[in-house]
C-alpha cells in the first residue's frame, strides 16, 4: 500500500494537482490526512485516472452528477 501526497499523486499521473482537488470534490478520489497532509492511495489514484480515461475515450459521461 502506498500513499501519495496530493502533490506527488499529481505527477504520478501528469495531472495538474486542482485536476486531482476536483477528483476529490467530485467524489470520485478519497483523501486522508496523516500527520497534516492530505494523502491518496496510489492504487485508488491510478483507477480513478483509468476509469476517467476510458470514459473520456468512450465518449460517456458520468452516470450520476455530484
């Protein structure tokens, strides 16, 4: 299990890091915050970043709105 800092997550997956906070918002990435940072796991981070490509190139839209 690795966790990222929002920052590092962010170009792990070449995003700018208000991409990853709109994630967030969106609910689709859940934070947690250890010793001040906010962190994400990385395995969570790389299938949302997968799941959000795939429904770029499907031309699909989120089933539900936040």
């Amino acid at each position: 299990m690795t966790w990222l800092t929002m920052a590092d997550a962010a170009k792990r997956v070449r995003k700018d890091p208000r991409t990853l906070r709109r994630w967030v918002a969106e609910g689709d990435l859940t934070p947690t915050r250890v010793a001040g940072l906010v962190v994400v796991l990385e395995a969570d981070l790389l299938r949302v970043e997968r799941q959000r490509r795939e429904r770029m190139h499907s031309g699909q839209r989120r089933a539900d709105p936040p």
